[in-house]
C-alpha cells in the first residue's frame, strides 16, 4: 500500500483515478492545483503524484519545485518526452496494467534515489563496509535490510574476497538478534573430522583428548547469529547433522545423550556453485533449500567499477595514521578501475595498505603502482635537474659530510 495524491481540478478525472488507486489497495489524496505545493511541503509521505498535464506549463513547474518526488502527467501529450523526475506519461483513458507501471517507476525513482538517506544512524554508520553507489551494491543493501528484520535463512553467494561476511554481519546488526552475539565459523578451515565438536560441542571423555566438557559454536550463539563460511566445504556427514539442527532447532554435543534447544539464526556462504555440486552428489539438495531461503548474491568488484574511487577513499581513512596517508591522481584512478580484480575488495584493501607502506603521506601516480596494475599510457613526469645540482649531489655522494670542505681546500 502506498499514499499517492492526485493534482487536478477536473473532478471527474480525479475519481476515475481514485477508482482504479482505491481497487490497486492504495490510499488516494486528492487536491486541485491551488493546494497542490502546500501539500507535497507538508507530506513527506508520498510515494507518487499523478498531475493533470492538460496545462503542461503549470504540471511543468509544479514538478521542477519537487525534485525528489516522482511525478506522472496523466493526458494526451503527443511528442512530449518525460525526463528527471516525471517518470512517465498515461494516456487517457487511464488502464490499469499502464497505471500500475507508472507506479513502479515511482516506487524505484525513489528506491534509487543518490540522496536518499536511512533514518537509522547506526544503519549508517555499518553500511560504510558496503561501500559504494552502483546498483548492485545498491540492491544488495536493500536486500538486506528487506530479510534482517525477519528469521529466515540466508545464504550469500560469491567469489572470494567480495566481502560476504561484511553481508552477514550487516544482516546481523540490523535484525532483532543485534544486541546477542555474531559468530563467524569458517568450515573450509576446520578438518571434517572436528567440525562436528566444534559446531556441537563435546562432554568430556566423547574421544581420546577430551578431558572436558565444551561448548559448540551453536551454543556459544545462542540467541545470536552463527555464520557458517564456506558451506560448500562442509563434509556430507555433517550436512546430514546440520540438516538436522535446522529442521528441529535441537542438537546433541558429541558424546552426549540430552538434547539442547537451538535458537540462532543461521546466515551461510559459498563461492562454489552449490547447484553444480548437488548434481555432483557433493551437497545435499535438502540441506540447499533449507538454507537458500533468502539469496543474496555480492558482485564481484569487477561487475561495479565505478566503485573503486569511493572504496579506495573508505580503505584509506581505515587504514591512514596520524602521518600517513596517501591520495590517488586521475591516471592511477583510471589504470585502477581498469583492473580485472580477480581478488575483489580484499585485493584492493592489499594494494592500499602495501601503497601506504611505500609511499607514506603521498599523492600516488600511474608510475607508482606495481606494473600489474598498470592498464593505460600516461606521460610519465621525470625531473630535469640542473647540471650544477647533479654534479654538486655526485660530490656528496663520493665525500659525505665533509664535501663542502674538501671543495674550500
């Protein structure tokens, strides 16, 4: 449901529309031309404005007062060409597969909006290490705030070093779990054979070595969230086991018999294509749907650019000291966005920290990158220095500190 107001003084062209809005679910405003500045000044609630353009010049002007806010002009405008925010114009008479694209348009004019800014601060504030303003990283941002609030699953695809569990952190911290704990686990990087002990826990004596109780990461992030990385590397016996877990929210420590009730969320990831290994018998398909319920996919830093100036600025201020930072000319800029990536945001984050390291406090130029991350021709600036200093330096070189005297002798 969204508010839409209606400009126009012909009564009869404002309830048609209303009738189609009103069967659409939505809730119609409807004023003449004389109050129409006032009300969009005094609601900030509007989510489209249909304007009767039979006066062109004051629907014109009417919409130019209102950047932000999406306008439709309803009329026969032969050769009228709508731009900015007129998002669309309807022939009369109005239909309703036309009218409710139109809608559409207003709902991601606004939804796209450069300007548009969260109104939760901390929000904010943690979207900052998802950096950048294409529109895939726009819409990994709305996924994310469309499925944190809710309990479903969800599992984030992408290649390595593209910032998944920069994803999962923010679905953590915006969902209701945010003030329990995050738990990252990487299942790559846990021998199969101890994965079980570590997700489950153990009792003490459950095998040669276990001289105690312990618990598992699902307990340890009890009401919290449990990030499970690289999911595609967990073994097959204890996807059978984590199956388990999701399907009955209880699980068993290893060696042990009572059944602990599970309350945690569950975010996984994968640079592998899970479809692909399901055909190949080396991912359980049950498993797959119970984790996919909600995807979302982080683009590689290839497929967004133009995101590279803002992410080199974010990365700098991460990593910059009291005396050392550094700032990039148009050419490396350039020569940077031309690069493949194939190690996405965490080779980026390389290269800038190993840049900080060679050229503290410096502008950085084509020249001063590492050859592979050199992709277009530049003049490269070399000093020419006068032949009284060259010789004078050659001097110092050969005598040190006693070159002045040396020359009086």
């Amino acid at each position: 449901m969204s508010n839409v107001l209606i400009i126009s003084s012909d009564e009869v062209r404002a309830n048609n529309l209303s009738t189609i809005l009103a069967f659409l679910g939505d809730v119609c405003i409807n004023v003449p031309f004389s109050s129409a500045i006032s009300t969009l000044q005094e609601r900030q609630d509007i989510q489209a404005v249909l304007i009767d353009a039979s006066n062109l010049d004051l629907a014109s002007d009417i919409s130019e007062k209102f950047p932000q806010q999406p306008f439709v002009f309803v009329g026969n405008l032969d050769g009228f060409e709508p731009k900015g925010n007129i998002v669309g114009v309807v022939d009369e008479p109005v239909t309703y597969p036309i009218l409710t694209q139109m809608l559409h348009r207003c709902q991601e004019y606004i939804r796209h909006q450069p300007s548009a800014k969260t109104s939760v601060q901390n929000k904010t504030r943690l979207f900052r290490s998802l950096v950048g303003k294409s529109n895939q990283i726009q819409s990994v941002r709305h996924l994310i705030e469309q499925v944190a609030p809710t309990e479903a699953n969800v599992l984030v695809l992408g290649e390595s070093g593209t910032g998944k569990e920069v994803i999962a952190r923010n679905v953590h911290f915006l969902s209701n779990r945010t003030d329990s704990i995050f738990i990252p686990v990487n299942c790559g990087a846990i021998p199969g054979e101890l994965l079980e002990s570590e997700l489950f826990g153990h009792e003490k004596g459950a095998f040669t070595g276990a001289v105690g109780a312990r618990k598992g990461r699902f307990e340890l992030a009890e009401g919290g969230t449990l990030f499970l990385d690289e999911i595609g590397d967990m073994p097959l016996q204890m996807q059978v086991k984590l199956l388990r877990v999701l399907q009955e929210r209880t699980y068993e420590r290893v060696g042990g018999t009572k059944p602990i009730k599970c309350n945690v969320r569950v975010i996984a990831a994968t640079h592998r294509n899970l479809e692909d290994m399901i055909e190949q018998g080396l991912f359980r398909e049950d498993l797959y749907y119970r984790l996919n319920v909600f995807p979302i996919e982080s683009p590689a830093l290839r497929e967004r650019k133009e995101d590279i100036p803002l992410l080199l600025q974010e990365l700098v201020s991460r990593l910059e000291t009291e005396n050392s930072q550094i700032r990039f000319t148009e050419n490396a800029l350039t020569s940077l966005m031309e690069h493949n990536w194939a190690g996405n945001v965490r080779e980026l984050s390389n290269l800038v920290e190993r840049l900080m390291i060679l050229y503290p406090d410096r502008l950085i130029d084509l020249a001063d990158l590492p050859k592979k991350y050199k992709h277009i021709d530049a003049e490269t600036y070399e000093p020419d220095y006068p032949e009284e200093l060259l010789e004078r330096e050659a001097i110092n070189a050969l005598f040190g500190d006693n070159a002045d005297s040396s020359e009086e002798v």
